[in-house]
C-alpha cells in the first residue's frame, strides 16, 4: 500500500470514507467561479483544511514545517501557485518533471479522483498559505500585456541561456520544469522572488543566482506570465 500510495494512480484508500471526510464535503459551499486574486472565504479554508487532513497530504508534503518535506513543499502554496492552476491539478496530478532528469523518476502524487467542489476546497486551504519571510504581497507590480517588456525579458531568457535547463514549447533542455504554461502555473511575485534567489526557496537547486538587476526581473516575469 505504501509503495502504491508513493508513485501509483490509485482510487481513493476506504480511509477517506470517514465522518470526517463527509463533513467536509457537507461544509462545501463554493462559488463556481470567482475572481483569480480573491482571498479565499473562512469556510472554504476550513473545508480545504479537513480534506487535506483526511487526504493525508501531510505525509509528502510541508505546511509550516509539519509535514514531510517531499518537494513541493505547501507552506508558501499561496504565494506560489495560481488558484486555478491548483483546483485543475487536483483533479487531475500529472508528473511535471522529467523522467530524463533523473529528478524524482518514480514519484508521483495519486489521483484522489476529487469532485470539483473538493478540489475548489483543498485549493482555497492551499492558497491561503502564505510566508511573509520571503515574498512581500505588494512588492512587485506586474505590467500586464505589455509587447515591449515582454519582448525584452524574451532576450534576457536567451542571453542568460535559461533554455539549457527550460523548454518552452517543446524546446530547451530537461533539467528543470518545463515553462510552457508558467503564466497559468505561477504568481508573478513569486517568480520574482525565486529569481532574485532560487536557493531561498529550493536549497540546493542547481539553478544559481544570477545576480540579475531588478529591471531584468521584471522584464523576465512579464515574459514568463505571457507564456500560457
């Protein structure tokens, strides 16, 4: 069971059918849709809360050091991840990175096979996870379809020859995640904190610094977040 938990797409384990899981899915009252940027409501955090109990999240992934820190860890998912990035991935966990790589080849979250209105859940309880330590809400403005920026981060991409580890529609290398679809994946404060020092965020990534200035960032978000 352990080993089919860890890498397998599994149903549901009968555990889940408990009264507590039935009082989650009860507690769930969602909209079906919402503003991207809206903070999520009391009880849907709440609901997201007991489902990530009785899901048993926690024995892979890191809340404010709890947990087992199988990477990704969920302590800034709400700094991270894009609401709806997440509600889609919940339903349906795919591995994102290559097997190539050699980077967790055999690892894979389980398809819990969650309605729409358990993955909105678990997302809101995800999204409101946040460490002020490390990204500052306001300290980044993101200049939105702009061709200009855009194009000038497009430079930066090649110049620092980022494509040697990223594919971006199918070309680059396989060293890190693919950025096809980063614009949909993650929040563009984060992206800009992670440039500025990837190794806060992963220790011993083999993504170094590049002591990029500050208008490099943000013209490699913007570049980055038009890519969906």
């Amino acid at each position: 069971m352990t080993s089919q938990f860890y890498w397998k797409p599994i149903m549901r384990p009968n555990l889940i059918f408990s009264a507590l899981m039935a009082l989650a899915i009860a507690m769930l009252a969602l909209p079906a849709s919402r503003a991207q940027d809206a903070p999520p409501k009391p009880d849907a955090i709440k609901s997201g809360a007991m489902l990530y109990t009785a899901l048993r999240c926690g024995l892979c992934h890191e809340i404010s050091a709890s947990g087992i820190n199988i990477p990704p860890s969920l302590t800034n998912a709400g700094d991270k991840f894009q609401t709806a990035w997440l509600e889609g991935y919940l339903k349906a966990p795919h591995r994102r990175r290559f097997e190539s790589a050699g980077v967790r080849p055999t690892l894979r979250m389980p398809n819990f096979l969650l309605s729409n209105e358990e993955a909105r859940a678990l997302a809101a309880y995800l999204s409101a996870q946040h460490d002020s330590t490390r990204i500052t809400k306001y300290e980044f403005e993101f200049r939105k379809n702009d061709s200009t920026i855009v194009a000038e981060g497009r430079q930066i991409y090649k110049e620092y020859a980022c494509f040697g580890c990223h594919k971006i529609g199918g070309e680059g290398g396989e060293v890190g995640p693919d950025l096809s679809v980063v614009g949909s994946r993650l929040r563009p404060q984060y992206l800009a904190a992670f440039l500025r020092n990837p190794q806060a965020f992963i220790p011993g990534s083999p993504m170094k610094s590049f002591d990029l200035w500050e208008e490099e960032v943000r013209a490699l978000v913007d570049y980055l977040m038009s890519l969906k």
